[in-house]
C-alpha cells in the first residue's frame, strides 16, 4: 500500500526501530471501545482519553477517523460502528456485545485508506490479525491471567500506560510505554481549598470508597463520594460497605461530570484513592493534580508514578497510614500538583508520544 507517509519518507534509527519523517501526515484510525459515547458526559476514561488523542491528533495535522458507537462531537470523522452505546456493560451479554462491535467495526474500515489503526478495545484487535495496515493496541486493564495470554496470541504491537503494568507481564509484545493523558487546561484550578476530601471513581471493592469514608472520618475531615454506580455488583457494594458510612460527614452525590466535576475536584483539599488492587493507572489523580489538589493514595499499581509523595501528595503503605496522611495535605503546595499535570500528563505529550509509536509501525511495515 502506497501512503502518504510512504512517499515523504525519511528514514532514520530511533529505539530499535526506523522512524518515518516526522512532518509526514499520517491516516489514522482510533478505536474507542463501545461501551460510552465520545466524549463520556460522565464516567469513561477509555472513552475520554481516545476523544483528546483524537483532538490531538487532528491539532498536530493528521487525517484522523475516531471509531465508537453512538454520536460524538469530536473534529475527527466520526465513524459509528454501532448507532447507540450497548446496554450489556457488566452483564453475560457483554462479550457477545463487544465481539459484534468488532465485527462491525471491521465493516466500517474495510474500505477505508489508512497508515495505521490504533485500538483501545478488546476483541477489534481480532479483525486486525493478517491485514495490510498496522495496528498497535493499547492495554488499558491489567495483563495477567486469561488476558495476557490474549494478547500474547494477538502478537500485535502492545503499548503500556504504565510502567507498573508493563512489568507486571514483561514477556507481552510492549512496544512503548505512553501514559494517559488529559487536557490540563481545561481543569479548574483553585488555590484555596474548602475543608473536604473527595473520592471520585466507580462504586467497587478494588476502587475502595468504604476505606476512604473510613480514613476521612479517623482524620475528623468530611468526604464528598462521587461516582459510577450503575451495574448490579457497584449497586450492591454501595448497599453492603458504602451506605453505612454514610453520615453527617460523609455525603454521596452520585455520578459527576462537566464542570460541577471540575468544581469538585478543584475546591477539595484532597482526593482519596485507597485503591485495593493493582491498578494500571488512575486518571481521577491527574485529573486531581490538574485542579491543583494533593493526591492521598497507597502506594499501589501505577499511583507511585503519579505521586511524587510528599510534593503532589501522599502516598502510604497500608490504609491504618491514610488518616495522618489526609490531615497533612496542607502541606503540599497547589500550585506543584498543578505544574507537573502540565509537565507529565497533559494531552499534547501523549499525542507526540503516540505518533512516535505510529510511525516506528509504518516504517517497520514498509521497510
């Protein structure tokens, strides 16, 4: 296939790989999993993180086709591979549910010309298996077990958000390291803040709101709880560990989103994240450190990266450590959490970040 990065081409040595000129525009295809529509109005990071990839893309010149389900506002061409989101996410209908996106996302691109296919969803990757253009795919849950072993057999180029998650299977096909991103700026930024702690993020045992409550009440400080809680196993665990810790200082307002998010995560004096499982990233901490707010978490997955314990918060080793910790976010100056979202996780770096790996894959293809 003759592309328009093919005919600019200007072949140097770059990690291991050829990397084509890097004023080539190149023809691009991100696929979003279906679950939410692009932008989410609330909860999905996925789903957020592929629509400023997207934006990104389209500001740094490339010819970008956004693939989801449902609408989209996005200045990429839009591709619905499916006319509505599928109501089957955390049902036994959701397998058969994303094995048909995967089809029909295989129908929607069969035609089209493109330099390389970029997909963040689970099965899509299957169609891509013998095609002509290449096709990296991003890892956005843990690695282990039965997934590993999917990705070992896909043998497709594998790019890590994290370095936590691509140590923990260092045999997968890693080809980068790129972490997820978001647009700082928009993010409201507040140096004052009010006299409450938030936990934000989905209603689950591994998320661990029960221990946030927990450890804000011991701090005598009060917690707002915000989040997903939509499918039957997040509504029982609200019923049976977050509903009792409910009270006079802990509130919960449900899911979140737009500004009263921003409002939120910029007026508190901290967010929680007393995650209980080894969590490949957590966009809620730069999303955080982005409104300028310390981040108290344990010192699990990929926080430690985010953290830089004791500049952007406080990260503890077993959750007895997280009520002295929340006491002590005074001490962390908002305006360090604020500098280094913008220095490490703002949307262009990722953006520049992808295109590297995009055109190490078509150099490699073509050479």
């Amino acid at each position: 296939m003759t592309t328009p990065a093919s005919r600019s081409r200007n072949v140097s040595s770059g990690e291991g790989l050829d990397v084509i000129d890097e004023g080539a525009r190149l023809r691009i295809a991100v696929v979003a999993p279906p679950w939410f529509e692009i932008p989410p109005s609330g909860y999905g990071g996925i789903e957020r993180v592929c629509f400023d990839l997207a934006e990104g893309l389209v500001d740094r010149g490339h010819e970008v086709i956004l693939v989801g389900a449902g609408t989209s506002t996005t200045r990429a061409r839009f591709v619905a591979a499916l006319p509505e989101t599928p109501p089957g996410l955390g049902t036994l209908e959701a397998s058969a549910q994303e094995v048909y996106y995967a089809a029909a996302v295989a129908h929607a691109l069969a035609d089209v010309p493109l330099d390389v296919v970029h997909d963040h969803a689970l099965a899509t990757p299957l169609t891509a298996l013998g095609g002509a253009v290449p096709t990296i795919l991003t890892a956005h849950g843990p690695c282990g077990s039965w997934i590993g072993r999917y990705f070992r057999a896909l043998g497709l180029p594998l790019v890590a958000i994290s370095e936590a998650q691509r140590s923990a299977a260092p045999d997968l096909p890693w080809v980068a390291t790129v972490p997820n991103a978001i647009v700082v700026d928009s993010f409201r930024f507040e140096e004052r803040k009010n006299g409450f702690a938030l936990f934000l993020g989905r209603l689950s045992p591994e998320k661990a709101a029960h221990l946030a409550a927990d450890a804000a009440r011991k701090a005598g400080v009060p917690l707002v709880i915000a989040g997903k809680c939509n499918e039957e196993h997040e509504r029982e665990y609200f019923d049976k560990l977050v509903q009792p810790n409910l009270g006079p200082t802990t509130s919960w307002i449900g899911e979140i989103g737009g500004t009263r998010k921003a409002a939120m995560l910029a007026r508190a004096s901290c967010v929680i994240c007393p995650s209980q499982w080894e969590e490949p990233f957590g966009l809620v901490a730069i999303e955080a450190l982005a409104s300028g707010t310390p981040v108290v978490a344990l010192r699990r997955g990929a926080l430690p990266e985010i953290v830089d314990h004791g500049r952007t918060g406080w990260l503890c080793d077993d959750v007895d450590e997280l009520p002295e910790a929340i006491r002590r976010v005074s001490e962390i100056d908002p305006h360090e959490c604020r500098a280094a979202a913008v220095r490490r996780y703002d949307v262009a770096t990722m953006v520049e970040r992808y295109e590297r790996v995009y055109r190490r894959a078509v150099a490699t293809r073509e050479g």
